[in-house]
C-alpha cells in the first residue's frame, strides 16, 4: 500500500468517508493483488499493468468510486453511472447508504480480469 493514499484518507474531513475509502481500498487490494496506489490527479487511483483499474474520488456529500475496464459488467440496474462508451462505471456513496461491499469486490475482480 502506497503511503501517500494512506495519508490522503487520513486526512479526509469527514470519519465515514475515510471508513468507506479505506474499506474499499482493501476490497481492491483483495481483488487484484498486484495493484499498485498513487496520488494521480489528487485523488487515489489504482493501477493494474500500468493501466487504470479504479478510483476513489472524496466530495463534499459522498465518495464516488469508479471501476474502470468495465464494459462487460453487469451491475444491479441504477447502482452505478456508466460512461458513454460503457468502459467506466462510478457509483457515488452517501452517509447512510448500505454498501454490498462483497458486490463492489466481485465487479472489480471482473473487471481486473477482462
């Protein structure tokens, strides 16, 4: 694990969002071994082969999550944003959502494995 991400989510303002960032984070470690973490563009992104695999984006009400390499997924039906070419999906979690953690890992090991 990359410390600079490790500092980031430490400093997140709000304690759920650093819950949920760091749940995550170890979700996609679980699922892609290999990954590696950087600080990119200000936020933490998650690489596999030197390609985007996912990111966490903190704002000021949620935390978005993006899975990239995700045209194949099948998410339950308005879980997740999809991009216009299908590649990306982003899901943005709130305060008092229910998270299905286990989901999140399946639909991130799929698509480290496309």
């Amino acid at each position: 694990m990359n410390q600079e991400v490790t500092d980031y989510i430490g400093k997140l303002a709000q304690p759920w969002q650093a819950d949920v960032c760091n749940r995550i984070r170890a979700l996609i470690n679980e699922a892609i071994p290999e990954v590696q973490e950087r600080i990119q563009y200000g936020k933490p992104h998650f690489l596999q082969n030197g390609k985007y695999a996912a990111v966490l984006g903190p704002a000021k009400g949620w935390v978005s999550f993006t899975i990239f390499n995700a045209q194949a997924l099948q998410p339950p039906e308005g879980l997740f944003e999809s991009s216009e070419t299908g590649d990306r999906k982003t899901i943005k979690i709130r305060e008092k959502d229910e998270v299905d953690y286990t989901l999140l890992k399946a639909l991130i090991q799929q698509a480290a494995a496309a």
